[in-house]
C-alpha cells in the first residue's frame, strides 16, 4: 500500500472515491473491553450533500496548516 499526503488541489478528488461497502459487524466497549456485535448496513455511497458541506472545511483546514493522507494499492 502505498499511503502520501494529499495536494490541496486533489482534496475535491476523495467525492469520487466509491464507498459503497455492507458492513456486518461492529466492535462496541463493553466494560473496557471490545465486543464485536452484529449490526447490518448497507452502504451506498456518499450521504447526500455530504460534499457541499464538508469540502469547505477540508479547504479551511488545509488553509490552516492540516494535511490528508491519501492510500491506495501499490
């Protein structure tokens, strides 16, 4: 896996990345410990308008001296 910072320009990218996955499985902590509990969701993609509302404050963020990190397959 190869994992680098992101550009400042290459921040509106992560809205094409598809995030559709179905999850099986939570961890919770129950009493300090973590216990892997069933729960089903199927995710489609994005939430609507998730990225009107927060690209503006990666872009604030980033302005401010923060960074993201970008991973993909090697």
């Amino acid at each position: 896996m190869k994992i680098r910072t992101l550009e400042r320009h290459e921040l509106g990218d992560l809205w094409s990345i598809d995030r559709a996955e179905v999850i099986d499985g939570m961890y919770r902590c129950v009493d300090g410990e973590l216990v892997l509990a069933p729960v089903h969701y199927d995710v489609q993609g994005w939430p609507a308008g998730a990225a009107e509302r927060t690209a503006p404050l990666l872009l604030d963020c980033f302005a401010r001296g923060a960074s993201s990190c970008g991973a993909a397959a090697a």
